[in-house]
C-alpha cells in the first residue's frame, strides 16, 4: 500500500486545488444521513458500539498522536476515501458564521472590501485527540486558520480547468 500513497503524481498543466466545501467532503464520506453516522456505516445503521469505532478509526485518545492514512483501512467509507472520522479536524471551505463556501464567495466577483471575514473557519471529522462522538459525520468544530494545534489537517479538492 505504500507504494501506492507514495507514488508520482502527473499533473494536468492546469489543474484548481482548494479545500472541499461541506457537502463535497459529506459526499466522499457517503452522505450525511443518518444522523450521527460515521464513513463506514451501511444505509440507515449507526455505530455506536466503542470497540467497533476504535478499530476504524483514531480518535478519543487511543494513540495520542496522529496515524498514518492507510491505519485503519475498515473506516474507509463507501467511496474508499480513507481517515474521513478522525486522525485530524478536517478544514473546510465553509465560513462558520454562515456556512457560505469561500468558493462560493469568490466566484461571485465581490470587490475586495465587501468580501466577508473568514476569519472562523468550519472543520469536520474529528479528530485522534476528541471524543468519538465528535468523528462521527454530524460532529464539527470551528477555529481560526492561524491557530496552531496538531489535530488539524486538510485534504483537498482537484478539478482540472
């Protein structure tokens, strides 16, 4: 599998990366319904079982420090994305006063000083350093992009333009 994760990458001349919004990132982790449901979770079942969780992801302080990707291949959800529920609060694009997407925002051709503050920024995931409840797909956080911590990472999204 390492061969894998490592491999090079050939990038189209003209590629566009950012971070997903909620909903592409709640797409990759196989739908938001129902509530309180994690990746891996069938059509309508939740786990709630603790054991269960621990074996499918890195959260409530099991390790104490993040994990590679490829640790806990059972949590990946349906679409095979893999660390969607723990490891590390994931950064969104979605500004957290108004869940209005920063792509959105910017395609709009707002002029500079009426574009709105970004400064609390939404986070989805959980994390190897929160309560299992907080992995699951309806749990968030949200936080300044400058503040400094290690549960916090990001993934991102890539379209060719």
């Amino acid at each position: 599998m390492d061969g894998e994760a490592n491999r090079e990458i050939t990038w189209p001349s003209q590629i566009w990366m950012r971070l997903p919004t909620r909903n592409e990132w709640e797409v990759a982790a196989g739908g938001k319904f129902p509530n309180n449901r994690y990746p891996w979770d069938k059509a309508k079942e939740v786990t709630s079982d603790i054991r269960e969780i621990f074996s499918r992801a890195n959260v409530a302080f099991q390790i104490g420090k993040t994990t590679p990707v490829e640790k806990y291949p059972n949590g990946a959800s349906p679409r095979s994305v893999m660390d969607m529920s723990g490891n590390v609060w994931e950064w969104l694009s979605n500004i957290f006063q108004s869940g209005e997407s920063i792509v959105s925002a910017a395609s709009l051709d707002i002029p500079d000083d009426e574009v709105p503050s970004y400064h609390i920024m939404e986070m989805i995931g959980g994390s190897w350093s929160k309560p299992e409840s907080d992995a699951n797909l309806s749990g968030k956080n949200v936080s300044m992009p400058n503040e400094d911590a290690n549960d916090r990472g990001f993934r991102v999204a890539i379209a060719k333009m």
